[in-house]
C-alpha cells in the first residue's frame, strides 16, 4: 500500500512538472510568434511608408520639372537685348547722351525692323524719318539696330532729334556710288586741285565753314589724320568752306588747320554734293565715286579704317 501511495504520489508530481515545463514553452512561442508578428507588421508599415514617400516625391519632382519648363522665356524677340528704353526715352538730356555714346547711322550695322527683322538699311534710315520709331542698338557681340516704336514718347524734342539725324543719315546714304561732281580749285595758297589730278587716288573731302563750331572743334583730330595718311601719294586730303579767302587766311593764322582750304565753295557743296550739314565728310574712291558720306571726325576716322586703309596696302610711299 505504501508503494502504491509512493507511485502515486510520483506520478503526480511528474505530471505537474511537465505541465509546468509545457506551459511555460508555450507561452514563449507564442511570445516569439507574437513578436514575429509585430516585427513583420512594423517592416510592413516601415515599406508603405517608404513607397508612399517615394510616389510624393516622385509626384514634387514632376512638380518641380512642371515649375521649370513653365519659367523657361520661349520668345524669341529681342525685348531681352533691349537696354533700359524707359530710362533712355524719360527725357532728352538722357536720349542725347544715349545717342552720341552708342548710335552711328553711317556706320555699317545690322538694321532690324521693329519686330527684329533684318531689313535693307535705306529702309532702315527711310523708316527713321517718319520720327515713329527710335534707333535703338542691340545688347550683342554684332553691332545691331533695331526700329523701337515710340509712339508714347512725350517729349519733342527727341523725335525732333530723331528725325533730323535720320534726315541727313538717309541723305548721305543715298549719295555713295554716285560720282563727286567735276572739279577745279585752287586753295588760298595757289595749289591747284581737279578731279582730273585726284583720278586713281582716294580723296578725303571735309566740308566746313568758320560760323560752325562744330568744324572748327574738329581740327586737332583731323590734323592727326592728316599726320597719318600724308605720307601716302595716292591719298589726298581736300576742305571746302563757304567763306572767302581773306577771312580765311586771317582765321586760320590763329587756328591750325592742315588740310588744303578751298575758298567760297557754298553753291558747289549745297547744291551739287549736297551737303546738308556742317561739318560733312567724304571719302571718294580711286574712280571718282562717293565711297562714304558722314557728318562727323568721329564716323571719317572709323569710315577709313574699315575702307582706306585696306586700299592703302596696295599703295606706295614715297621713296618706295
């Protein structure tokens, strides 16, 4: 009987134990489960988090891209080459000052028409003197003018201006490829000058008068050209003025003045080379034609750079 109590009683205390042992591994699995479980959901919340940060991103950069393409300036007009047109037209002291520093008409640029056209530059200038549009240069590494409307413009003084720039500009293109009309002078000192004696030379023509202080303000630097071209033969430096010998004799003894001065010559730089304006100069080429007609030292000297002095390497100095 005792035994049977031992057994019994051991058989109990096994059974407890693993009971025991049992509940306790279960309840770590299902701890473990439930952590795998948790683990997983986190990975999961962490990967739609990544996806819905990777879909908004992609969506701002669309976006961004949209942003960019809508900034981008398509046209294709030449309002960005433009310089401050609204400073420059405010009033006349500033259009003038605009106008000395950056306008040339005789000079060879690029003529646009007012929508940035590249026109023929008698049409240009033809367009100038109807006083609506402005001369404006472009900001770019060519020179370009481009036809600016400015029918807002106040002051009247600047289509004033305008228009008798244009004026002359217009004129004096139209004299090049004509023929200087035939001559025969003598200057206040006896030299004698004809278009049969300057034929196969380039002549440098400057019109003047004492009364304008435009040419007399000239003479220091069209003395320095004549120091430059002088010692060329076939380059020869011709002015005409309107007054009479005497006084020109006598104005000249206190302002120096180089060039050969031929005496009462109104009516032939009037009425037949057409000179609208003191001072004016040409240049006439070898055969006799107007080769460039401008209104000042300024345009000669940039004149004959581009169009003398190519023609001088082919002549002689003397001695040569």
């Amino acid at each position: 009987m005792k035994n049977i109590l031992i057994t019994i009683v051991t058989m109990a205390v096994a059974f407890g134990i693993t009971f025991y042992i049992l509940t306790n591994f279960n309840q770590q699995n299902n701890d473990e489960l439930d952590f795998l479980v948790e683990e997983k959901t986190a990975l999961n919340s962490s990967t739609d988090s990544n996806d819905t940060l990777k879909e908004d991103d992609a969506d701002d950069s669309d976006d961004v891209d949209s942003t960019d393409n809508s900034d981008i300036d398509t046209d294709t007009s030449n309002n960005d080459l433009f310089p401050d047109v609204a400073t420059i037209l405010s009033n006349f002291p500033k259009w003038e000052t605009y106008y000395i520093d950056n306008i040339n008409l005789s000079s060879d640029f690029i003529p646009l028409d007012n929508e940035g056209k590249e026109i023929n530059k008698g049409d240009f200038l033809s367009d100038l003197t109807s006083g609506s549009f402005a001369p404006l240069k472009l900001l770019s590494a060519n020179v370009m003018y481009q036809l600016y409307k400015i029918e807002d413009v106040k002051n009247p003084k600047i289509i004033t201006h305008i228009k008798e720039e244009a004026d002359i500009a217009y004129a004096y293109f139209n004299r090049i490829g004509q023929k200087l009309p035939e001559f025969k002078f003598s200057d206040i000192n006896g030299n004698r000058f004809s278009s049969a004696s300057t034929n196969g030379k380039i002549v440098i023509v400057t019109c003047w008068e004492i009364n304008s202080k435009a040419s007399v303000n000239e003479f220091p630097k069209l003395n320095k050209l004549y120091d430059k071209y002088e010692a060329y033969e076939d380059v020869v430096f011709l002015s005409m003025a309107t007054d009479t010998s005497d006084k020109l004799l006598q104005f000249l003894t206190k302002q120096e003045f180089r060039h050969p001065v031929i005496a009462n010559q109104e009516s032939y730089m009037k009425d037949q080379v057409q000179v609208r304006q003191f001072p004016t100069h040409l240049i006439v080429d070898e055969e006799g034609n107007i080769e460039k007609m401008v209104s000042s030292v300024s345009q000669l000297e940039a004149a004959l750079e581009k169009i003398a002095e190519p023609d001088l390497t082919n002549f002689n100095e003397p001695g040569m």
